[in-house]
C-alpha cells in the first residue's frame, strides 16, 4: 500500500516548499511546487545525457513516489466532493 512508505518519503524529500494546493473548481489540488518540478525535470533531463549517482537515483524515485502519493490524495479529495455522494473509500484505493 503506498500509504506504508510516507515514512520513508518523509525523510527523503526536503519538504520545505515541496508541496502547494490550487483550488479547481472548487477542489483543493494538491501539486508540486515549481521548485520541486524544476528539480524533477533536471534529474530527468540529466538522465538522458548520462546516468544518476545513486544519491540523485534516490531522490528522482522519492519523487515518483511523491507523485504517486499526491495522485491517490487527489483522487480521494475528488471522490469525496462528489456531489452525488458516491466517492470511493480509501479501501477501494489502496
């Protein structure tokens, strides 16, 4: 369950500014930041050109893993606004 590795995502990421939410409407979103992006696409782009030491690794799947975990609390915002009521449970997610 992707729940079982915020922990270790936690201890990972420099959260500081990692993480914004933007109304759409009338959703809470919750996104990257600009700054992380930008990172994302660095460790991206240098991994066309060459390979990633093991720390930028790390960090690239910390990302991933990030994305995932704003996907699923996404998706469980949405589907808990739904307005007929019918938003799925974290159980059916996970």
């Amino acid at each position: 369950m992707i729940l079982s590795h915020l922990p270790k995502l936690v201890q990972a990421l420099p959260l500081d500014d990692a993480v914004r939410i933007e109304p759409r409407d009338g959703v809470p979103v919750f996104r990257a930041t600009p700054r992380v992006q930008g990172r994302i696409e660095d460790l991206l782009e240098k991994q066309t050109e060459m390979a990633l030491d093991a720390s930028e690794e790390r960090e690239l799947l910390a990302y991933e893993e990030l994305d995932e975990l704003l996907s699923l609390v996404n998706r469980l915002v949405r589907n808990s606004m739904a307005p007929d009521g019918s938003g799925e449970t974290l159980a059916r997610t996970a």
